[in-house]
C-alpha cells in the first residue's frame, strides 16, 4: 500500500508539471511570430520606399534627358552672336510687356496666329489656318534652380565640407524636377500642300517670361513683325493697251521759259588790277629818319 500511494503521488506530480511546460512553448511560439511580423512590416516598407525613391528619381533623370535640347538652345540664347545667321532670321523673340500684332498672353497663356502665309516656306496659301495647342517645357527654370543649388554648395563647400558641394548636384536637379512648369501655347497658323505634314515648325522655346518662336523661312518673320508690304503683294496681270485711247491723248506743251535779265559781257565782269608801283633810287621819297 505505502508503494502504490508513492506511484501515485509521483503519477499526480508528472501530471501537474506538465501542463506547465506546455504554457512555456505556447508563450515562446507566440511571441515569435510578433517580432518577425514587425520585422516584415518594416522591410515590406523599405522595400515599397525604396522603389518609389527609385522611380522618382527615374522620372528626375528622365526630365532633363527630354528637355536637354531646349536647355541647350536657352544657354545659346544669351550669346546670340553664336548661333548661325540662318536661325537669327528666323527666330522672334516675344517678350510679355512688348504689344505685338499676331501675339498675345492672357492668363491662359500665348496666342500666336500668321494667318494667310505657310509658316514653313512663308509662302502665300489658301490653306485655312489650324489650331494647335502645345505644352511647351520652361527651360529657364529647370536651369536657373540646379545652377543656383550649385552655387550655394560651392560657397558652404568652402566654409564647412566639400561634401556639400557634391550633395547640392543631385539636390539642385531634384529641385528643378520639383518646380518644373509648361507653358500653354494656342498656335492658329497654315501650311501649304507640300509642308503639310511638318508639324514641329514653328519651333517654339519658353524661356522665363519670354517665348521664342523660330519660323521655317525669314519672309514668314518679317511678316510677323512688320505686317504685309506693298512690295510683298502678288503682281496683278497688266491691262491691255489701249491704242485709240493713245492716240485721242493732247500733245504735250514744251515746258514755258522766263526770259532772264541781260548779263554783262564776260569782258565787263571781269576785275582788273592794276600794277603795284615801281620806284627807283632817284624816285625814292626822303625819309625824315634817315640821314
């Protein structure tokens, strides 16, 4: 008897500390999972940050890669004595307090029309004009914003690090990606037959508050600035002559002279001098002075 309440008590004992270890594996097996579920909170969302870094900074790269050429034209723009002679005779430069007769800038932006004459070969065209709206990329800001980040980076390079100086580059076009701008432009103008599919003349450029326009020929610009001249006109053909209307016409009159008044002859108008006087020693006067 004393050996089977000592099984017992040992069979109760077993049992009472197993339920135990069983709350110690549940306890350890749920707090795992908790700190690995942060764990893939936080790379889920420096993977999804990572990604929009790089596609933001894709789209940055891809900005000025597709503005490169008017970046170009607008640091060509303030040396224009560089550029050949061909496009400063075809380039109108418009300016937002200057009045002009085919342009305008409203709060909507620019009205350019040149009506009557083909914008690529500046031709008269019975064509009627077109609209166009163009989305034209400002390129004076995406260049002024990096140019000014570089300057400021190249004077703390100076004063603290020249790491700084390396930070402002990228930090310069991530800016002027920030504040980049269109500006609208409502073109009505007309092609001839022949030009009708050149569609990127005009050329059109946005720099600040100035637009730039660069026509296919230098007559299409003269026309813009000036209007249409009298020279520029298409010559009628010439009225038949009229032979009986010849022949009833007055004969001409000799032209009517006044008589002038009578000249003296040559020989009376002529001036005479007459010779100086000639003395010798014998004529000479006596001079008081003189002994």
């Amino acid at each position: 008897m004393p050996e089977d309440k000592a099984h017992d008590h040992a069979t109760q004992a077993g049992s009472s500390t197993a339920p135990v270890s069983d709350s110690g594996i549940s306890q350890n097996s749920a707090a795992q999972p908790a700190w690995k579920a942060v764990l893939a909170w936080c790379l889920a969302r420096a993977g999804a940050l990572a990604a929009r870094s790089w596609r933001f900074v894709c789209d940055v790269v891809r900005y000025y890669w597709g503005i490169r050429q008017p970046l170009g034209e607008y640091v060509a723009g303030f040396a224009p004595n560089l550029m050949s002679e061909s496009t400063r005779m075809r380039e109108v430069r418009l300016a937002p307090y200057e009045s002009h007769r085919f342009a305008e800038l409203t709060t909507d932006g620019w009205t350019v029309a040149i009506p009557g004459r083909c914008v690529v070969c500046g031709e008269r065209t019975a064509v009627p004009p077109v609209d166009e709206n163009r989305e034209v990329d400002e390129a004076a800001r995406a260049f002024l914003v990096p140019l000014g980040s570089v300057g400021a980076g190249a004077l703390l390079a100076l004063i603290y690090s020249r790491w700084l100086f390396l930070l402002s580059i990228p930090l310069g076009l991530i800016m002027g990606y920030l504040v980049r701008g269109k500006v609208h432009v409502l073109l009505r103008v007309a092609r001839c037959g022949p030009h009708a599919a050149r569609t990127n003349i005009p050329q059109i450029l946005a720099w600040g508050n100035t637009l730039v326009l660069r026509f296919g020929h230098k007559l299409v610009r003269k026309v813009f600035l000036y209007g249409e001249t009298v020279d520029s006109t298409v010559p009628q053909p010439d009225a038949p002559l009229d032979v009986s209307a010849a022949d009833e016409r007055p004969a001409e009159r000799p032209p009517e002279t006044i008589p002038l008044a009578d000249s003296p002859h040559p020989d009376d108008a002529t001036i005479r001098h007459s010779p100086p006087s000639v003395f010798g020693a014998e004529d000479e006067p006596e001079s008081p002075l003189v002994p």
